[in-house]
C-alpha cells in the first residue's frame, strides 16, 4: 500500500504551519485526499513532491498563480518562461532598490550639510528626479515588436531588405566590431552583448573562446539564438536596465540596436554600460548614426519621402551627442565609418 502522511507529520517534515498547508491546498496548488468519513487529509509521496516544488519556488518569490501554471503546463517552455518572467521582476526590483537607495543617500547628505529648512525643498527635488529616472528606465516598450521579427530576421538582413539598405555590409560590420572589441585583450575577458538578436555577432567571440553572455528584451529573439547557438549564453534584459552586477564587463558590444532608444534613454543607457563596465573596460557599438546634426540635414536632403519616415520611426545617433555624453565618465570615442549611415564607435 502506498505510503501516506497525516497534515501533521508533513508540516514536521517541511518545518512549515498546518495553515499554510491548508493555503496551497486552498488555491488549488495540492490536492491531498480526504478521508470522508473524519475529513483527515492524507499525503503521498507525489504530494510531498508537490509541496516541496512549491516551496523551493516560493524561495525564489515566484507567484502563487504562476507556480499553479507550471504544474498545469510542465513544458521546458512554460517552465523557463516563468523563470524568465522571475529574472526581470528581481531585476527591476534591484534597479528600483538601488535608485531608492542612491536618493537616500544624497537626502541625508543634504540634510546634514544644509544650514536652514532648505533641504526640504531639495528632498523633493531628489525624490522627483528619481521618480522620472524610474519611468524612462521602465517605460521603454519594443514598438517594432521584435519577437515577430526573429524567425525571418536573418533572412532580411540577407536580403538588405528596406531601402535605405544598411545591412549591406552586415557581416563586414560584424567582423570589425568583433576585430576592434578584442584587440589588445585575452580571450580570458568577460563579454557582454545588448540586443544580441539572433546571435551573429556573439558567435564570432563564441568561435575565438571568449566568455560572452548575450542580453536582449526580445524572448523570441533569444529564442532562434539559442537554437543556432546552443552553447551560448543568453538572458532576458535591456540596456536602460542590464541584469548584472557593478563592474563585470572587459567588452561590451552591440550592433544594429543602440537606434531604438531615443536621445534621454541613451544617456541612461552609457550610465548602465558604464556601470556593469571594469574600469579599463571598452564598448564598441555598431549601429546606424549621423555625425552630427548638420551631417544630418545634408543626408536627409537627398533622401525620398519614404526613406526619411524610415530613418524617424527610429533615433538613430548623433556621434557628437555620444562624445559629450562618454566624455562626462572620461571616455574617449574612436569612430569608423562602415557605410553612409552605418558607423562604429570604440569607446576607451
Ligand atoms: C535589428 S536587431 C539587431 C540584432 C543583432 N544585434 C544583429 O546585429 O543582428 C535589434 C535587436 O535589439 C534588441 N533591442 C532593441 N531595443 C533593445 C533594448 N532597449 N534593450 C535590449 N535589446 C534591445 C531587439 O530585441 C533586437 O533583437
């Protein structure tokens, strides 16, 4: 007969209340048989089980409702899609925290080194900057909806489709931020790539050895790169928002997708690249850009209808702007020009 446990004894095993037992069982989570004559509750081994799931994702602060759609849709799909969901509620709980303990700390500065009640006014001040930081930070939203992109991406860009043709030199422009981010460096560094997409550009550092780890917002991105790559790693994550520590990175790169922020979501952006960044640490970004406004102008000037529209559904880069912005963490830019509107930027 098989063997069963009393609610008791299963709350003695687990070192939990009866009551949050009863919890589970209340929102459908076990379902442990009832004796129907004293209503006692009885508990296998696959109960047991059960719970124990249930509370090592409880651990990880996953949802009741969504620990309830695990067990309904066990898939390696569903499951890694809940994790992933997981990933970036802790990760924008940290960046909260951190911004929330940044303005804290330059409250009780204030207060301590201001002489009259003007450090109220200061307080508010810090606490609306903050509160505006944390809604670019987090309301960036994907208009080109990349996911329905990622499965003919690759066949697109084969294709140069689009007319202003700026994946002509796609795999030149590949190759050279991949020769420009590793020059001078051992294949030892760590690496990181911002909008990795279906994962070219990361399997040129796969092929040289290097340890590099891919971010992009897009699951189905990350989806088609983790089929043509299998060995590389990947997480969901954005640039206004990196899912990393302080100082991690020797390398970041990033081709084709530093244009879908616009002017204020890149200057949090460098701040981010900066800070998952070593000191000695370089970024290279290939993407498509203008050397500054007047350059700008005469391009447009020569452009159709058609392909302006195209260049304003995005924000592509003004070079100078970039420069001034690296320039306040002391960085240098060096700048290669790939095609008219495609350059590299190497930043020491
Ligand atoms: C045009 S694709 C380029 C993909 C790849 N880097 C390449 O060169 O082929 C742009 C990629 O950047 C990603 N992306 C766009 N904005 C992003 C953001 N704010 N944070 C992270 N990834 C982003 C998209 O999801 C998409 O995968």
């Amino acid at each position: 007969m098989e063997k069963t446990y009393s609610i008791k004894e299963v709350s003695n095993i687990f070192n939990i209340t009866t009551n949050k037992i009863r919890f589970y069982e209340k929102k459908g989570l076990i379902k442990p048989k009832r004796d129907f004559e004293n209503a006692y509750r009885y508990f296998t081994e696959d109960d047991l089980i059960k719970l124990q799931t249930i509370l090592m994702y409880r651990e990880l602060d996953i949802p009741i409702e969504n620990i309830k759609d695990i067990f309904i849709d066990e898939s390696k799909d569903n499951i890694l899609n809940h994790f992933h969901v997981q990933w970036e509620v802790i990760n924008n709980q940290i960046h909260r925290m951190q911004l929330i303990k940044d303005s804290l700390e330059e409250i009780m500065d204030n207060i301590y080194e201001s002489e009259s009640e003007a450090y109220k006014e200061k307080t508010i001040k810090i606490i609306k900057s903050m509160n505006d930081l944390w809604q670019i930070k987090n309301q960036w939203k994907d208009k080109w909806d990349f996911n329905s992109w990622a499965r003919t991406y690759d066949k697109s860009v084969e294709k140069h489709s689009g007319s202003l043709n700026f994946y002509k030199y796609y795999n030149g422009i590949l190759d050279t931020v991949y020769e420009k981010s590793v020059k001078n460096k051992e294949n030892t560094i760590n690496v990181l790539e911002i909008g990795v997409g279906t994962g070219n550009l990361a399997n040129r550092f796969l092929q040289g050895q290097y340890d590099i780890i891919g971010i992009d917002q897009s699951r189905e991105m990350l989806n088609v790169a983790k089929e043509k790559f299998p060995e590389l790693k990947l997480r969901l994550g954005e640039f206004l928002n990196i899912p990393f520590g302080n100082g991690k990175f020797d390398v970041i790169v990033s081709t084709y997708a530093f244009h879908h922020l616009n002017e204020k979501e890149k200057k949090i952006a460098i701040k981010e690249m900066i800070r998952v960044l070593k000191d000695n640490g370089r970024i290279v970004i290939g993407d498509l850009m203008f050397e500054n406004q007047e350059a700008k102008e005469k391009i447009i000037s020569r452009l159709t209808k058609e392909e302006i529209e195209e260049i304003e559904d995005e924000y592509y880069s003004n070079i100078q702007s970039l420069k001034d912005e690296f320039k306040r963490y002391s960085k240098d830019l060096q700048i290669t020009r790939m095609d008219e509107l495609v350059f590299i930027i190497e930043v020491n």
